[in-house]
C-alpha cells in the first residue's frame, strides 16, 4: 500500500485501517473486512454513526483513512478542513450535490460515488408511485415527460417504452437522441406525467441551474391533470409555488424529497398525493450495489484485488418485471408505495415531520426488492 494513503496519528494502532461510515450504507462488514482489504492493514475497524453525525469534530477525534457516506453528510472544507487523514471518500449515492469534488481533488483525497446504483429502484418507484394514482395507465398508454435523462432518467425511458408509452425527454447537457427529443416547454405543456431526475445546482454552478427549475412559471405551463413526480433532490421545486399551484389545480403530486428536509411541514404532506420520506432508490439490490461499487473503487485506490460481490448476498427474488406487466394487480405485492405514503404521515407532530423522525424512518427502512427484469 503507498504510504501516501494512511497518515496515522501516534494514538493509531500500527497497521490498521480505520473507516468512518454512514450507518445506513447497507453490508458494510461484509465488504470492507480485513479480508476483503488484504493488503492494506491487519485490521480493519469500521466505525458507523448516523449521517448527519459525521462532523468536523467527530473525525478529528477518530482520524480515520476512509470515510464513507450518503447524501445527509456534506462533505467540503467545513468538515476536512482539520484532518489530515482522510484519503479516500466513498458515496454510496447516485447523486453528489453533497460532495466538493474540487476541494476533494485539490487535497489529492480519492473520491468514487455510485453512479447508477439505484437507477431501477428508483425508476420503478416512479412507475409503481403512477400506477397507484393512474392505475388507467396500464392499458390507457399515457406521455411520459423525462426531465433529466442520467443513469435513472434514461433507464426509466426503457421502462415506459417497454409499456408502449410515448416519452418526450429534456436534457440540455446530452446530445439530441430518439429520447432526448423535446424542449423544456415542449415536456412541461405535452406530458400525462412529469418525472424529474436532476442534479442540484444553482446558477453559479451551471449553465442549466435546477434549482427551483420548478417553480410557478414552470407550473402554469403544465396542464392541471398532470401528475408530476420528484425524486431527485427537493429543491428542484419551490415549495411554496408548488402548494399554490395544487390548491389552485388540484394537481396530483408525488415526492420522495423535500425542499426543507429532513424537516417536513405538514402543510406540504396534506397537499400531496404521496409522500415518502426519500426512499425511492431503498432496495436490497440498489443498497448493495452502491456499497459494492465504493468498495471497488476503495480497491482500485489501494491496488487491491476486488474479492467480494453482491451476488452471494442476495435471497431469491420472487418479483419480475415481465410477471408484473402481465398481472398488474400484483402490483402492492411488489412494491405497496402507500405504506410508505402512511408511514411518513404517521409520524406529523406539532405540525410537521420532525428532522429525527424523517431520518429514522429511512434508518430503519425495511428495504424492498427491485422487480427483476430481463429485457435491458
């Protein structure tokens, strides 16, 4: 192992491996273990806490080589500024609004996220969340809108283009293709339902900023009867134009994320139709590959054999793809979203969902199974 990635302090044991971790990044021992990191320490010690619990304070007091963690935990100068031990961080997310990679790059600290771990739990919950409310749209084949077409936007498209259903997609970072094929508007005035799967970013970071992409002006564009679903990040859309827009319209609404979350008023989970507390990408399978693909790039980092899978960990999955196209009303057998929907409602106190509530539901999700599919 190049002396370059552990900087121990004199109170570290020689020859160990210390890795702070986000509790809730699925089958952490079964990947990061002395035996899986042969090579690099006698020993590993892994150290989990809650996300939001991973502070400048808290790694200065353990100094650890690795950090991995999920979206609650930002990860910038505000927390490594005092630590000169941290050498690699792993996301186990899709997203990375959270992460200061030029910070990262200009430390020379090692940086891997999941790129497309939960692509599928995510688009089918965009499916299961429209055939809840639209259950019409198994044989009434309706217009899909695509706001953002990355690893989840564009398997989501496979998905509805397998149903029959027309999509109209908008991404102004990607090329023109058969299903990068409309405006902005053209996907805001045309589409039965509207589905964002974009990045967080503001005008000082892009040239196509989201933040609030979805906002009043953006609203009035879209018909009333159309279904927008958002489990990207929350504040893709303004809250507050939003309710306006649903007590005017009516419109039914779906969102696994909120603009002020983990703090949820209950004014908001009233005015939607489902609402869930940021599950949308919480399987077994999606889990497990995000641990999977950090570990692997770990690995890569450290010169190391990758010796684990996922595959040995998985149960049999009773769930297909192909199976549920052909029975529909398996569908709250596969994934029932409103228990979820309820679950979240459930814990509304004083008039709103309370922060530590939030996250505990999604600590102590029990993770369900993505449909298996065999077509792509």
């Amino acid at each position: 192992m190049p002396d370059t990635f552990l900087n121990h302090t004199p109170t570290k044991k020689a020859h160990t491996l210390t890795i702070v971790a986000d509790s809730n990044i699925a089958s952490l021992s079964d990947f990061f273990n002395a035996h899986n990191l042969a090579g690099a320490a006698e020993t590993v010690e892994i150290i989990t806490c809650a996300g939001r619990e991973i502070t400048a304070d808290f790694l200065a007091n353990i100094q650890p080589d690795v950090l991995l963690v999920r979206s609650v935990t930002p990860v910038n100068e505000t927390l490594l500024a005092d630590n000169n031990s941290v050498r690699f961080v792993g996301s186990a997310t899709i997203g990375t609004d959270h992460i200061d990679q030029a910070y990262l790059k200009a430390r020379g600290i090692a940086f891997a996220n999941a790129a497309g771990c939960s692509k599928h739990s995510v688009a089918q919950y965009v499916l299961t969340a429209a055939f809840t409310l639209r259950p019409e749209y198994w044989h009434d084949a309706p217009t899909l809108g695509i706001i953002g077409l990355g690893n989840i936007g564009s398997t989501l498209a496979l998905y509805a283009k397998d149903l029959g259903w027309q999509v109209l997609g908008y991404d102004p970072l990607l090329p023109v293709s058969d299903v990068n094929n409309s405006t902005l508007d053209e996907v805001l005035q045309s589409s039965s339902i509207i589905s964002l799967h974009v990045p967080l970013t503001s005008a000082q970071q892009s040239d196509y900023p989201t933040e609030h992409l979805i906002d009043a002006e953006a609203l009035a564009k879209m018909h009333k009867d159309t279904l927008l679903i958002n489990s990207a990040r929350g504040a893709v859309i303004a809250e507050a134009d939003l309710l306006a827009d649903i007590a005017k319209t009516e419109r039914q609404v779906v969102l696994d994320v909120f603009e002020h979350e983990p703090t949820i008023a209950a004014q908001t989970s009233d005015a939607l139709s489902i609402a869930t507390m940021h599950i949308a990408g919480y399987t077994l399978e999606g889990k497990l590959r995000g641990t999977q693909m950090i570990y692997d790039a770990l690995c890569q980092t450290l010169g190391l054999p990758i010796v684990q899978r996922i595959e040995p960990l998985l149960p049999a999955n009773p769930y297909h793809w192909a199976a549920l196209k052909d029975a529909p009303q398996l569908l709250p057998e596969f994934y029932d979203i409103m228990q979820d929907d309820a679950a979240l409602r459930a814990v509304v106190t004083e008039g709103q969902v309370q922060g530590k509530d939030f996250d505990g539901l999604r600590r102590n999700y029990p993770l369900r199974r993505e449909w298996a599919f065999a077509a792509f």
